[in-house]
C-alpha cells in the first residue's frame, strides 16, 4: 500500500467488512475455475504456492487439499482466523500470514513454485497493478507459474475494479509467458461472462 492508498482499500475498511459479516466476494467455496483446473490432465504438481489475498482460504484450502503447501496471506484479521479454522477442521497444513502483501519482498523471494489469485487483484487500488506483477515475478522461482482468476468485469468503479484480458496480457507479459488466458466458462452466475482465467510462467 502507499500513502496515497484510499481509505477503502484498507486492512481497516476489509476488516470492517469481513466483521460485517456475508462478505458479498465469498463464495463458500473454492472458485469453480480452480476445481476445473486441478481436476483437469493439465494439473499443475503440487508445490509450494502462495495464496495472495487469501481471504476466508477456499481456495487456499482447496489447493492445500490437492498436495500442495500452501501459504495464505492477507492482512485482514477476521479473514486469517477463518482460514487457520477451515485448515485446522481438515487437518491440513496451512501456513498463514498477516499481512499486507507488498510486504512480503524480499522476506519470500523466490519461494514459491506458485502463486494463486482469486480476486485480490481487483481488490487493490488498480495504481497498484505494476507493483503487483513485480510481487508476484519476484515470489515465484523462475519457471514458477501464477494460477489466477481475473475479475474482468467492466463497471465503473470498485473495489472490485475490473480488469481485461488486454490488460493483464500488457502488465504480465514482461515478465510472465501467457500459456492460458481464457474466459471462465463455469463461473457462478452472479459472474457469468466475467472472468478469465490465467496460467502465467515467471520467465
Ligand atoms: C475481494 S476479497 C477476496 C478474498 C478471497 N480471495 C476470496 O476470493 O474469497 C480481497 C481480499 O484481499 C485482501 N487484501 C486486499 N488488499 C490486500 C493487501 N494489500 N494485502 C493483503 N491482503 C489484502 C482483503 O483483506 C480481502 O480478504
């Protein structure tokens, strides 16, 4: 974050609306593109992968299920206690940050194999998106590959602030080979038409 980050885009402001409770962004569920993904011939091996903006930790959860070890981080309080919870409840290992993700280099520089994004780029202030593509080629090991959901959406406004393919091809691409970037065709309805999902190789 920078001091120029809005108010809203907080750990305060997540916090406040996770303890609001029914955050509208949480499926209860892992994203139905990961499902298809680790389920599919393609399968990624399992790894070390790092879940940014872990929220509740479906999907970190999910990932964790499938072998791989995971590290979920996010700087929301409400959201960290859920996911040590989900994790626990299965027995499954899960190692948990608390903290904000522009943080985390170099502390974690080139420990990942994997990174796994499910809306967390649409939720930081979009000035933010170059810094973002950095954090992640700087957290993956090269040949590491970024597993992601983008929200490309088109309102006006957010978060979550929309994305497009154009855009996440421009800003990953110096660093990432694109080897998918496609719509999602199982989405949930509410996001229906609204979503690509990504499989990027750190160069
Ligand atoms: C829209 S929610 C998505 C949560 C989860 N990925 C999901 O799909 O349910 C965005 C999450 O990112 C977290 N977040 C936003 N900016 C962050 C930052 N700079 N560092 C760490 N976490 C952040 C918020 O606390 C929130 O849990």
């Amino acid at each position: 974050m920078t001091a120029q980050t809005p108010s809203s885009l907080s750990s305060t402001a997540w916090e406040e609306r996770y303890q609001a409770g029914t955050p509208r962004w949480d499926l209860g569920h892992p994203a139905p593109a990961f499902k298809t993904l680790l389920e599919s011939a393609n399968a990624p091996q399992p790894g070390a992968a790092i879940a940014l903006g872990a929220g509740r930790g479906h999907d970190a959860v999910f990932f964790a299920q499938h072998g791989f070890a995971v590290t979920a981080v996010d700087f929301a309080p409400s959201a960290i206690q859920a996911l040590e919870e989900q994790a626990q409840a299965q027995n499954l290992p899960l190692r948990s940050l608390q903290q904000d993700i522009f943080d985390l280099l170099p502390g974690y520089a080139e420990q990942f194999d994997y990174a796994i994004e499910h809306t967390c780029f649409c939720a930081i202030d979009p000035v933010l998106r170059p810094a973002y593509v950095e954090l992640v080629a700087g957290l993956l090991v090269p040949g590491g590959e970024l597993l992601a959901v983008f929200f490309t959406h088109q309102r006006s406004g957010g978060p979550p602030f929309g994305t497009t393919a154009a855009e996440v091809r421009q800003l990953f691409e110096p660093y990432f080979e694109i080897l998918t970037l496609e719509p999602v065709t199982n989405s949930i309805p509410s996001r229906q038409g609204e979503e690509h999902f990504g499989r990027l190789r750190r160069r």
